[in-house]
C-alpha cells in the first residue's frame, strides 16, 4: 500500500501561502508536477501513491474525471501565486501511469497549465509512460499538444525479472515505444531497476545492452528498495525471496556506469545518466537544486521559498477537496535555514557538479580531507573549491553526506 503522509503544520483551507515565499517568485526556475495515481495493476514493490481501478470503486476519482479535478487545482495555485506568478519551466506528469489518461487529457491539463501560468520558450515538458500504454498515434498527439520527453519504465529486459517485479509489459514493447517516442519528435529516456531478488550480475548486464541499444537520451537507474507495507516486503518477511545485498548493489550500480558511461552516456546526478547537458532531467534537478515547484494531484509534494505542503493521499479526498473549492493540502512545514542548508548539501552533493566547498560549515569543511584520503570526494576538484563525489564515494553517499553535515 502506498506509505503514510508525514505529520506537518495545518494548511489553510484556502492554500495561501505568507508572504515571504512569494518573494522573489519568477526569479528561480519553477516546476509544476502532475500526479496521475492510476495503476493497471500494483507492483509488488511499489509504496507509490497508486491505485488501481477497482481500489477506487465508483464513488470519486476516474479516468475520466481526473484531469477536471487536477485543472482545478492548477486553477487554485494560480491563484495563490498571485499576479506575479511564475512561468513553468518545466512539467512532469508522474504516476501511476499517466498515459493510462486519454492523451487528449493529459494535453488538456498542460494547456490549463499554459494558460494560467504560461510556459517558457525552451519549457520541457515529460510524462512518463509503461511501454504497453502508448502508440504511435497516442505519442503523437502528446507531442503536438507540447511534450518534450518520455520517460518509460523498462525496469529489465529479463522475463523472470519483470515477473518477480509484478511487470506485466513484454520486454519488446519497450523498443516499440522508444521508436514511437523518437518518429513523434520527442526525447527519450528509459528506467531500469536492479537489485531484484533472483537477478544475477549477467541478468544486469542483459538489460544495461539492451537499454543502450536503444540509444536513449537518457537513463535513470535506481537500486531497488523494499519499502514498508508491500507485497516484497511481504515475501522477505516470510522467507519466500532475500532481501538485496548491499554488495550486490554496489557491483550493479559500477557495472552501469562503465557500461553507460562506455557508450557516451555521462553520469550527472547519482542514479541518472545523459548523453549531454540538453538532454539532462532539467525538472528533477530543480528539485536536487532547492528550486521551486507546485505539485498537482493526490499525495504530490510542492516547495515554494522555503515552505514545503503536500496533499491528502487518497484520489477520492482530492476530488472531494477540489469540487468544494478547497486546497488539497493535507499539512504543510516552514522550512528553517538549518534544514534548507542540510538539504542543500544531501541533495547538492548527489551532482556531477557537486557543491561549492564554501557552502559548508566550518565543521564539515575539516572533514573534507578525511573524505578525499578514503577515496570518496575527488582531490583535484577540491582543490578547485569544489566537492564532487568519486564513483566509490557515489556507493557511500549517505556517509559523506553525515561526515560534511557532522551527524
């Protein structure tokens, strides 16, 4: 099941937000992210804040209702960003499954986004997909209506992964639609997972080939983690499949780097490879940079200067909340500057560019030594005052993080 909201402040009814993180709107990037919660079926990993049809049963949020209820709260945070509100830099439609909407829907709330707001010259725009629930003809009408990018979940090229993943695509499908993807126009970009129970280092290898011999813009690897509450939990729990070893790991995530790496695919952000700064996730690295975004939908996450809200979890309370004409928002936290700094450095350090080394405190800055003698922060970019993680210390980001922050 998906995991629990965390505990905030209450939210105003009307969303409005003080007046200090209205200041300077327009004068950073901003991000608008849409939630589609809709799931075909739920995998046995997955704690996303996802449902499947028959989980929402009749009353409340639907395929095809969603988009009215998501356009409202566009609506809602036009208005609570006033006059002086933002151009989107950047949109990303995340799920769920967000091409199980009609592609007509998903244009019509980018076009509610681009009239309230108005979209940047250069503004890119992603959804992302299953390789099952596009064609070429769906794929299309999402590039006339203003996307740039798609992002498919490809996970593995191997069956038996796939399988014990609960992915229901046939791994042939992933090179139809990256061939859809590409005739209509748009950037392409594909995820896998690794760290499966019953994945061999050979079974990895299979699905990085395969990945690349698609010549994606993009890559995103991400280390499978088995989250509180799900099915894999479930079955760890009682011994049917073993956890992933973190050794295993760590000989996946440095064969997917000398492979992608390899076929020109340069690593900027820990789990996430492109083939080259225009084809960089320029909405995630808003959020690895601080910036600012609004997040549409149920359980979606914003942060705008320094106030961060999310919203009530369940589809149906959203819909409920917007047909009143009420904020979703289920609680919300005024950031400190010690939190805004810390995360400053646990997100900063994940760069290729790292963080400047005078954005540290004093206390972590004597730790920087220790970090380069273990191998762990590059010593030449150092001493160009910068902190830029080595491969090793991208396996151990966590403990640099802790050694610069002095936890």
């Amino acid at each position: 099941m998906p995991s629990a909201l965390p505990d905030g402040d209450p939210a105003p009814r009307d969303g409005a937000l003080p007046t200090y993180a209205l200041a300077g709107l327009g004068e950073r990037p901003f991000g608008v992210y849409l939630h589609v919660p809709f799931c075909s079926v739920r995998c046995g990993y997955c704690d996303f804040n996802t449902y499947t049809l028959p989980e929402l049963g009749q009353q409340g949020a639907s395929l095809d209702t969603y988009a009215d209820a998501a356009m409202a709260e566009i609506d809602l945070a036009a208005t609570v960003l006033g006059d002086d509100r933002p151009r989107v830099d950047t949109v990303f439609v995340g799920g769920g499954t967000p091409t199980m909407l009609r592609s007509g829907d998903l244009v019509r709330m980018l076009d509610r986004l681009r009239e309230r707001f108005g979209l940047a010259d250069d503004a890119e725009v992603t959804t992302e997909a299953n390789p099952d629930s596009v064609t070429p003809e769906s794929l299309r009408e999402l590039a006339d209506g203003g996307f740039t990018r798609v992002s498919l979940g490809m996970q593995s090229a191997v069956p038996h992964v796939l399988r014990t993943l609960d992915r229901t695509h046939d791994p042939a499908n992933v090179a139809r639609a990256v061939d859809g993807v590409r005739a209509a126009g748009m950037q392409v970009s594909v995820d896998l997972i690794y760290g499966t129970p019953g994945e061999s280092l050979d079974d990895w290898r299979t699905s990085l080939e395969a990945a690349v011999a698609l010549e994606p813009d993009h890559v995103s690897a991400y280390a499978l983690v088995v989250e509180q509450g799900t099915r894999l939990a479930a079955q760890v729990r009682r011994g049917e499949v073993t956890m992933p070893d973190d050794d295993d790991e760590a000989d996946k995530y440095e064969l997917a780097d000398e492979l992608l790496t390899g076929t020109g695919l340069g690593w900027y952000e820990i789990s996430n490879w492109s083939r080259d700064e225009a084809t960089r996730c320029r909405h995630n690295e808003g959020y690895w940079r601080g910036g600012d975004w609004w997040g549409v939908g149920p359980g979606a996450h914003s942060h705008v200067g320094g106030v961060r809200w999310w919203n009530v979890k369940h589809p149906n309370a959203f819909a409920q909340r917007m047909s009143a004409g009420d904020s979703p928002a289920h609680a919300r936290e005024e950031l400190t500057a010690e939190q805004r700094h810390d995360e400053e450095v646990l997100l900063g350090i994940r760069l290729v560019e790292g963080l400047p080394r005078d954005a540290i405190s004093p206390a972590g800055r004597s730790a920087v030594a220790g970090l380069i003698a273990d191998g762990l922060l590059d010593g030449p970019a150092a001493l160009r005052g910068r902190l830029v993680l080595t491969r090793r210390g991208r396996l151990l980001a966590d403990t640099v993080v802790r050694r610069l922050l002095g936890w």
